[in-house]
C-alpha cells in the first residue's frame, strides 16, 4: 500500500461576516497517496483554493485534522508547520510570484538558501532544476525578460527544486494561453511521474484535469469522485 503524503478528515472551513457564518468546506475526507496526480475542479468560488491551502498547512480548519507526512498539523505550533511545508511541499500558484529583482537561477535557488544550503549546492541544484525544465539557456535572465510559459516553468522548477513529497498547484495554467497551457502541464505531470513526487491540481480547465490520475469535483462543500 503506498505511503500517504497529505490527508484530512471530517475538514470544516467557514467564513464569518459580522455574526454570519459562511461554510464553505462540510467534512470533506481526502487522502493522498505517494506519486499520485490528483485534480479537484469545480466552480469559482465553490472553495477550491481554500481547500488546497488547508492540505497545504497555510490556513487553518474550522474544524477537522489535516496530515502532512503522518504529522497532524495541528499538534505543531506555526515554526514547526513552516519547517514541515518548506521541507516536504511545493507550491505553484496562478501567477508565478518570481521575485522580480533576481535571475532565475536566483529564484529558484532561493528555497534552498532559505534552508541554509551552502550556495554552491544550492545554485547546481537550481541549473540542474532548470535544465530539467528547458530553461538552461535563460538562467540569467529575470522574471521581466522571460516569457509567460517560461516565468511559469521557473515557478514549477522553485517548487521542484527542494524535492518535495507532494506539489500542490492552484490554477498553474490560469494565466496563460491554450498551447502554452498544454506544453506546461505535460511538464508537471512528466515531472511528477519521474520525480515520484505527489501532484494536487486545482482547475477549472477540463482538458486538464482529465490527464491526471484522479478527478474529484468539490459541490456545495463536498467532494464527489
């Protein structure tokens, strides 16, 4: 039986407008195996991100137990979460958030240095990241000069780079044209098969979703097979 990376059980999330109470995630179970690619679709605003930032320990549950690693992660106070994200998670998001100031060799390199990794492994795993993603030619360059396609191929490589158990994803491909869509989620789900790292996708793109392993659509606070 593979080894799970994130789960949640019985997971609450609810907003609150003045004295009104806005659920919206209702006792939602889900479990992650090692090397699975898992999209969650669903309408806009039907909690999707919400979702991903709970599994990825960046909110808090109403109510419910979230795993990260077969640790509950809330029996750990907030260094010890922040040590357990930056250890065993990646995340991408819509908009590539490269620090606009550095290469990318710089950005992808910075979780590493963030680890205090020495510089000299932390910038060769960084080029070895971005070979690996096609930029080997536009290490240099910054987040301006780069394409959208490539900005977010940079972004995927600063996730990648710290060889995290799962990557979480928020509508990686939002941002970018059809074609560029496509060529960049090949990359993820190659990258997931051959880095045996855990994939979760939030998308509202079909063709998308179709291509990983599992689908699960989030309706009225539950998720549906």
């Amino acid at each position: 039986m593979s080894k799970e990376i994130i789960s949640c059980s019985n997971l609450h999330k609810s907003y609150f407008q003045a004295e009104l109470e806005v659920p919206v995630l209702m006792g939602i179970d889900l479990h992650i195996a090692a090397g699975e690619s898992l999209s969650i679709v669903g309408i806009s605003g039907s909690g999707k991100s919400t979702l991903l930032h709970l599994l990825g320990g960046l909110d808090a549950p109403t109510a419910g137990d979230i795993q990260i690693m077969g640790q509950s992660i809330s029996s750990i106070n907030e260094e010890e979460r922040c040590r357990l994200r930056n250890q065993s998670l990646g995340f991408i998001y819509q908009f590539h958030h490269l620090l606009p100031e550095f290469s990318a060799l710089e950005n992808v390199a910075m979780p590493l240095l963030i680890r205090k990794i020495n510089s000299g492994e932390s910038y060769d795993r960084a080029a070895n990241m971005l070979t690996q993603v096609g930029l080997n030619h536009r290490m240099s360059h910054t987040p301006g000069e780069l394409s959208g396609g490539e900005r977010q191929r940079a972004a995927i490589a600063r996730a990648l780079v710290t060889k995290p158990a799962c990557i979480l994803a928020d509508e990686p491909t939002g941002n970018l044209d059809r074609h560029t869509a496509g060529e960049v989620f090949k990359l993820m789900l190659d990258l997931n098969h051959d880095s045996g790292a855990s994939l979760i996708i939030v998308t509202h793109d079909p063709f998308l979703s179709k291509q990983t392993g599992r689908t699960l659509q989030l309706v009225d606070g539950m998720l549906i097979e």
